[in-house]
C-alpha cells in the first residue's frame, strides 16, 4: 500500500536547502570562519544587544502603562482636601510612578516653586531606572555595522594582496572569491545592526511616551492642589479678626 501511494504522489521535492547548508553552499559555522577575526566581536555584540533588548522588555512589561485613573483619583482627593485618601490610593497602586505621586502629595503644603523640583527629580530617577542601557543598545546598533565594514575593507586589502603575489594570469573567479568571502562581515554586521537599532528606537519612544504620560499626570494631580487650596475659606478681615486695643477702647467711653 505504501509503495503505491508513492507511486501516486510521485517524488517528493527536495528542500530547496540541506540541513547542513544554512545559506550560499554553506554552513553558518564555515560562513562565520570565513568571515574571519571581525566575526567575534560582532558575535559579543549581538549577545549583548539580544540581552539588553530582553531585560528592557521585562522592565517595560513591569512599568507598563501610566495609571490616569491613578491620577484622577489623587487629584480628586487633594482638591477635597483629603490627602489620607490620596495617600492610600498610592499605596494602593503599586505602579513605580506612584512614587512620584507620593512625593508630590507629601509637599502639598509647600509652594509650588519648593516642591516642584523635588518632583522632578523624583521623576528623572524614575525615568533613568526606565531608560538604563539603552545607550549601549545604540551603541551596539551603530557599531555593528561599521565592524561588518572594517572586515569588509580589511578583506578586500588582503584578497588584492594575495593576487598581487600571483606570477600567473589572474583569474575573475580568484578576486571573486576572495571579495565574496569579505562581504561576509557586512552581512553579519547588517544582521546584527538591524534589528538592535529598530529595538533602540521602539523602546526610547515607549520611555519617551511615559515621561510624557507622567507629565501629564503630575499636573493634573497639582491642579488638584490648586483646586484644594482655592476651595479654603478666605481669612477674616483684620477689623472682625484682631480684638480691639484696650486703650483704645477705654478712650472710646
């Protein structure tokens, strides 16, 4: 039965590549040796880049979302005059920006002009713990595409020197070889360069679009301020609120 199903269905199609064959005849263990030294250090950066783009999805995972119903409810709060309340909703939250909130409704009674810059260096320690390695991610995305080409050139110098060395007639296949060889690390690097730069600029426009978002909760939470302290009664008038002078009362009579 199984030998005429074969028949009826014929040979099967080959893969269009072996197993043993990653890409261009090859391996990619050959293609990574015949890439030669530049290889190694764009092989450490595309640990580091993976290592680094994964460790930063983990803490944007944690960090989420800003929390507008957080704010809302704490600028509510603080315009009842009710910092308790405020206070527990913060407690409550969890977030990492519900720090910053904290701070902000614990100098609620200073000027604005002494708790505005303690709120904001709370929220640039927020921002940095948000955005660390980042700059080496950028790093690593620029960097790896000008090792493919420092292989690349090295490369080249060194096929062009071989055929130098040549007594007979050259042939194309000869300076192919060798030039095809050399592109290999620009490749690489371009694998390597690609994807670490995309990643570089997805997660600096999510930090980039939180501090916004946290910007945007701050001041709602300090209108909430501003809307407690308008809501306070006016003091009395010095006429209704200072007892009158007994001398001045005595020469009245």
């Amino acid at each position: 039965m199984t030998a005429s199903l074969c028949a009826l269905l014929g040979p099967l199609p080959t893969p269009p590549l072996a197993v043993h064959e990653f890409i261009w005849g090859h391996s990619i263990e050959d293609l990574f040796l015949m890439g030669g030294a530049v290889m190694w250090p764009l092989l450490l950066c595309s640990v580091i880049a993976t290592a680094i783009i994964f460790e930063r999805l983990l803490v944007f995972a944690r960090f989420g979302r800003v929390p507008r119903k957080l704010a809302a409810t704490v600028a509510d709060a603080m315009a009842l005059r009710m910092p308790g309340e405020a206070a527990a909703a913060i407690q409550k939250s969890g977030h990492p920006m519900a720090e910053v909130l904290r701070v902000q409704v614990g100098l609620a009674d200073r000027p604005i002009d002494e708790r505005t810059p303690l709120v904001q260096r709370e929220g640039g320690l927020l921002l940095e713990r948000l955005e660390a390695r980042l700059s080496p991610l950028l790093l690593v995305a620029q960097a790896a595409p000008l090792l493919g080409l420092l292989g690349t050139v090295s490369g080249l110098v060194g096929s062009f020197w071989k055929l130098e060395q040549l007594n007979g007639p050259v042939q194309p296949s000869d300076l192919a070889a060798g030039i095809w060889a050399a592109l290999l690390t620009t490749v690489f690097g371009l694998i390597v360069g690609i994807p670490a730069s995309a990643a570089w600029h997805l997660l600096q426009d999510r930090a980039d679009g939180f501090a916004r978002h946290m910007g945007f909760a701050v001041t709602e939470v300090e209108e909430g301020i501003a809307r407690g302290r308008a809501a306070l009664p006016r003091s009395a008038s010095p006429a209704t609120s200072v007892p009158p002078n007994p001398a001045q009362a005595a020469a009245s009579l």
